[in-house]
C-alpha cells in the first residue's frame, strides 16, 4: 500500500512539475527568439537545468504518452494551456519528447533547440534525422504510433489493420 501512495504525485510534487512545465516552454520560446548567448536564454536554460538536477532519472523524459505530458514525474492534459503549448512545439518537429542527463549542458540544449527551429523551418523530416541519436547527454524521442500502421500490404485477419486500399468487386 506504501508503494502506491509514493507514486501518486503530492500538490507540491504537481506544483513543482508546472513551474518546471512552464521553465521549459519559456526556455523553448527565448532559444527560438534570441541569440544563444542572451540573458533571457542563458537564464532560461540554466532555471531548467538547475530544477531538473533534483528530478530522478527514471522522471528526467519530457514525453507524450497516451493522450498526456508527462513531465518530471507529473502527468498533464492536453487541456492545459502551457502542456499543449509545449505539445505542439513537438509535433511541429516530429517527437513525441526529449531526454536530459544529469550531465546535459546547456550548450547541448541550445543546441538542441537550434536544431529544433532549424528543422521547422528548412525540412519536413522529424528533428531525430537530424540530431544525434547516440548523444550521450540529450536524446530526442521520435513520434511513435500504436496499432492501425504497418509497411507493406495489410495481411487478412490482422486486429487493428486496415487494407491500404479500399476492396472492390464482388465480396
């Protein structure tokens, strides 16, 4: 019974989580808007850092999963102003979310974030073409989808599958 009370987010914890949520779509927003070595970028990409210093590992992810952010060990809906804000900063460069260390730099996450701004502008594909998928510190995490998608043919039978093209003739 312990167990589950400790995985149920307190106020403080969801109260921390949306100073944090909103810490990352200012950060985002001044990267997008100015230089990397202005004030408003340097001190919003060091307030993200310094707050996630404290977060575990295992809540370090900035993801979409299942309708919802999930977001230092907090879950948002996407009926909330500053998630879906953050939502569709993703979406415009194809990931479902982001992954710090506790090593992440913040010439890292600039960097990041130029590639993001850079990606929305000169190319359609997702933003994990083009940033290192071996980076040791930040990782981007690709859109995913589940169920109804497969290459090829749709095989007969298959839950969840459609035929690519619709059957004609005689059934």
């Amino acid at each position: 019974v312990s167990r589950q009370a400790d995985q149920i987010p307190t106020t403080a914890d969801q109260e921390v989580a949306r100073a944090q949520l909103r810490r990352i779509t200012t950060m985002w927003r001044n990267v997008c808007v100015y230089p990397p070595e202005h004030p408003r970028v340097t001190a919003a990409v060091t307030a993200v850092l310094q707050n996630l210093a404290p977060v575990p590992a295992a809540d370090r992810a900035v993801h979409v999963r299942d309708g919802e952010l999930h977001l230092c060990g907090a879950t948002f809906s996407l009926d909330d102003e500053d998630a879906l804000a953050l939502v569709a900063r993703l979406q415009e460069v194809g990931l479902r979310g982001f992954e710090l260390t506790e090593a992440c730099t913040p010439a890292d996450v600039v960097a990041f974030l130029q590639a993001a701004r850079q990606n929305r502008r000169q190319s359609s594909d997702a933003l994990v073409a083009r940033w290192p998928g071996d980076h040791p510190r930040l990782r981007a995490l690709p859109l995913s989808f589940d169920g109804g998608f497969q290459d090829g043919p749709a095989k007969s039978g298959a839950k969840g599958v459609r035929p690519s093209r619709p059957q004609t003739g005689p059934v």
